[in-house]
C-alpha cells in the first residue's frame, strides 16, 4: 500500500494525502486547509486516514510525496515527515513525479525537496 502526500496543493496550504493499493487504485484521500498548521495537523491525518481505513503504518510499501512548489515551510514539512516515516519503516520513499529527485545519505534514501525561492524569515 502506497501513501502520497502533498502538502502544497493550491494557493491555500491545503494537505492532501491518499492511500493507494497495491495496483495503484485509490483507496481513500483526505484533502484539508492546514494554514500555518502544516506541522502539527499532517501526522495526526495520516493517522486517522490508516485507521479509517483499518491499516497501520506497517502495512505501508512505499512513500511518495510532493516535493516541487508551494511555500517553503509547507514543502518542507512534507519532504521531512515522508523521509522520516519511510526510513523509520524501512520502506522506500520517491517524489510523485518520480524525477531524479532522491538522494542518498549514508545508505539511507530521502526526497530532496526543490524549493522555488529562498525562505522569507522575517
């Protein structure tokens, strides 16, 4: 079972996650306004989206996330939960366009995120 996540999804900071089986049919998705929440909301969709669907996090296969445009906090609050999730599961995670966007650190496999801009810190 596959997990996308997107956590750049229109010009609103939307999150849109989905369960995929493993012949690449959409089981469920889950799509919500996180403004400034991004960090504190992903996680717990995650969650509530396995156990709606009743699986656990062991039953995923592979990640894939969004890793290109949106905010810079957005992206990468999204990159950093989908590495982290893939490497503490052993599973394999890849950016949804499937571009040559991964990396490898030490035997260990991560998304790159792509950011359009440098961050704004003010």
């Amino acid at each position: 079972m596959k997990l996308i996540i997107n956590t750049v999804k229109g010009d609103n900071q939307d999150i849109e996650i989905s369960l995929y089986n493993n012949n690449n049919n959409n089981i469920d998705s889950s799509c919500f306004n996180a403004h400034r929440r991004q960090a504190e909301m992903l996680l717990p969709a995650i969650e509530k989206l396995l156990i709606k669907n009743n699986k656990s996090p062991e039953d995923l296969t592979k990640i894939e996330v969004e890793n290109k445009g949106g905010s810079f906090t957005s992206l990468r609050v999204g990159v950093i939960t989908a590495n982290a999730m893939a490497y503490a599961l052993g599973i394999p995670v890849s950016s949804v366009s499937g571009e040559g966007d991964t990396i490898e650190e030490e035997s260990i496999l991560m998304v790159k995120p792509m950011y359009d801009s440098e961050p704004n810190i003010g």
